[in-house]
C-alpha cells in the first residue's frame, strides 16, 4: 500500500502541482482520481466536500457510495480508495499535515472530534444552509492560501479551519437528532446485541463485550456509535455496556449461590475486585452488600 509522508510526494503521484505550502494543499473540481483502484494512507488530516456522479470510495474497509452534498474526515495513516469515482465540480479537498498544527492549540483540540474516526459511510450530510458556510469558510482558507504569506497567514488559516471544524461538530449532532427514528432503532438495536451476548453465554466463552464487538455487529464504526448513543440516552457506548453488565450481575446475585468471584469469573471478568470496583460504582454498594441486603 502506498503511503505519504509528504503533500508534495501525494500529489506527485496524482500528477498534480505542488501545493503552495508544503503542509497544506487545496483542490477544487477534481473530478477523478488518478489512483484509481489503489489504497493509499498519508500523514495528513484531509477534510473532503463532494457530490458524487459515479464510482465508490472506501474508507478503511466501509464503503461509501453515490451520496450528494457530504463531507467526510480523515485521519493520519488511515486507510482511503478511489473506484471509478466522479464528482461534481463544486467539491474541494483539503489536506493537512498532521505538524501543521504544532503550537497551535488545534493540535490537542482536533483529537476531541471523534468524526475523524467515522467511516466514509457515516459521513456528514449537509442542508443547503449548511453547505454555504462550509463553502464560505473553505473559500476563506483558500483566500489565504493563495495569497502572498506573511507571519499571520498561518493563524488565519488555522482559525478558518478551527472554526470549520466547529461547525461540523455542530452539523453533526443536528444529523443525530434529526435521524430520531434511526437512532432510536440504533439504541434498541444495541440493547438487543447485548442481551443475547448475555443470553447465548458468551460473557464465559468469549470475554467482557466491547464497543467494537458490538458495533461490528451493528455495520457501524465504534465513535460513530458512542456518538449516537450518548446524544440519544446521554450516556457512551462503553456506560451502557456497563449498565448490562452491572443488571446481569445483579440477576446473577439474586439467583446464584456462586461466592463474589464466581460470579464474576463467570460473567468474564479477569479480577474480581474491577468487579467489585465496577459493582459500587454504578450501585452505590459492593456486590457482597448488594447480596447481603437481598437475604435480609
């Protein structure tokens, strides 16, 4: 698989110009990609607005296909393919080196917004307001970029791009909540996923579910699910998996004659006392308490 390290080798290989800025690259109306067929991965963050005719475009290993007005996010070293891929004109790339933000406060913050580990399938579907200030914010960024640099060329930009950024966050949590039916069919979805791992015995046989187990079961990615659930029943992936976890224990408790750490080894935990831990936590007793005041 070819990998990047630089803009100016990535675009080399499209059979492009250099960029401007060695860290940063723009382009508009690209309407094919050269390396059509074959993986690729760089060191660069890329934000991408397109409106596809034709093709599909996988990120990771998810494909993404033939949606209008959408923008997807990559991160550095992930894995993106191009097939037969058109576009419209009015679409941009955007591509960032990862260092272009050092001692900027973009480099802790941009790890915060989780769309970046989305797959392309969950990309960002934008209304037509929403696409007129992506446009007026990336026409900004490419003002500067092409304008003659000076010592505040780089503050400009990363402040558009701060701001861009922003507002997909924004954009994103409108998409969740107006996706009401699909993310309350995601929500039972999950509750039900989890029950028959309880159900089927696997807790014993194959360990403690995780967020990637269970959104692998549900054709999603592990943030894009999180994200969902917590803006629906306020709480993460990995709190509801506990939440289960902790209701399953309790059943466990009333019913079985199992010591604590029976219990727990057989509902997959490696030591008791992260049981134990994990019990008072969300019960607000230990699980020898929780028993103790069932038998009283």
């Amino acid at each position: 698989m070819l990998h990047f390290n630089t803009l100016s080798a990535m675009r080399r290989q499209l059979g492009l110009t250099p960029p401007e800025h060695p860290q940063l690259a723009l382009e508009r109306g690209l309407q094919r990609c050269p390396l059509d067929g074959e993986a690729f991965t760089t060191d660069c963050y890329g934000i991408m607005f397109k409106k596809l005719k034709a093709g599909v475009m996988l990120y990771g290993r998810t494909v993404y296909d033939h949606a209008n007005g959408a923008l997807s996010f990559v991160k550095p070293r992930q894995r993106i393919e191009f097939r037969n891929l058109e576009v419209e004109e009015d679409s941009f790339l955007l591509f960032v080196h990862e260092d272009y933000f050092l001692g900027h406060p973009l480099h802790e913050r941009i790890g915060r917004y989780s769309y970046f580990d989305y797959e392309v399938s969950e990309a960002l579907h934008l209304s037509p307001r929403e696409e007129q200030i992506i446009w007026d914010l990336f026409m900004k960024i490419e003002t500067e970029y092409y304008s003659n640099p000076d010592e505040y060329s780089r503050l400009i930009i990363l402040t558009h791009l701060d701001s861009l950024l922003t507002y997909d966050q924004r954009f994103y949590k409108r998409q969740f909540i107006n996706r009401t039916e699909l993310s309350g069919q995601t929500v039972s979805k999950f509750n039900q996923a989890l029950w028959v791992y309880f159900r089927d015995g696997l807790l014993q046989t194959e360990g403690l579910p995780t967020v990637q187990q269970l959104a692998a079961q549900l054709n999603v990615s592990s943030r894009y699910l999180s994200d969902l659930l917590k803006q629906e029943t306020g709480k993460t992936a990995i709190e509801l998996i506990h939440i289960g976890l902790i209701n399953e224990a309790k059943n466990r408790l009333k019913q079985n004659e199992l010591s604590i750490s029976e219990i727990a080894y057989t509902m997959g935990f490696d030591n008791p006392s992260y049981f134990s831990r994990l019990f008072k936590k969300e019960v607000g007793l230990t699980p020898l308490g929780f028993k103790k005041g069932l038998v009283d």
